[in-house]
C-alpha cells in the first residue's frame, strides 16, 4: 500500500477510474485514522495515547494497485470539493438498473 498526499493521491485514483472504465472495479474506503502505526496493547499495558487532531484515512484499490491518503481536519473542505468533483466525473460508466413496472410483475403471477 502506497501512502500518497492529497493531491497526488487524486490524480493516481483518476488513473485508477480510467483503467477500470471498460472492465473492472475500484473499491474505495473510508476510515477513522488516530495515527498509531502499532496496534493497541494489551488490556494488561497502560496506554494512554491521545491524538492530536481526528484524520480520515482513505484507500483505494482496484485488486492490482493500492494507494492511500491521510486527511487533517484542515484540509477536509478542500480535498472533499476535489474528491466529489472526480467521483462526479468517473461516474458515468455505471450501469443502470431494469426498472420493471407493478402492472407487469401483477400480471406475471396471475
């Protein structure tokens, strides 16, 4: 997994979209991140971590490549307009859904 900035964790997850346009997924998660690279002791240990500030960890993976950002609180509003506008853009490939009527499903089961 690839621990990437902000903005450049953008242009790697539109690389991501575009490769997987035609055929393919990308799963995308989101995560509270306190900052520990080690996980909680025992409950035996004292530990009496405290972060500084709330971050959100974001990945992203299509099976074959994984990246990942950490996001602070002061760049939420910023890296969230960026985040919708490339979500709003890469969404059209999706496929929609058959809508079928109630007067049809009615008639089937008569």
């Amino acid at each position: 997994m690839v621990l990437l900035e902000n903005d450049s964790f953008l242009t790697e997850l539109t690389r991501l979209f575009q490769r997987c346009r035609t055929s393919g997924s990308v799963v995308i998660t989101l995560k509270k991140y306190d900052g520990r690279t080690k996980p909680i002791p025992k409950k035996g240990q004292a530990d009496s971590f405290e972060p500084a500030d709330n971050k959100c960890l974001i990945r992203a993976s299509d099976g074959k490549k994984k990246i990942s950002t950490v996001i602070s609180t002061k760049e939420v509003i910023k890296f969230q307009m960026a985040y919708s506008n490339l979500l709003r853009a890469h969404m059209d490939g999706l496929k929609k859904k058959d809508k079928k009527s109630k007067s049809k499903k009615t008639k089937a089961t008569q």
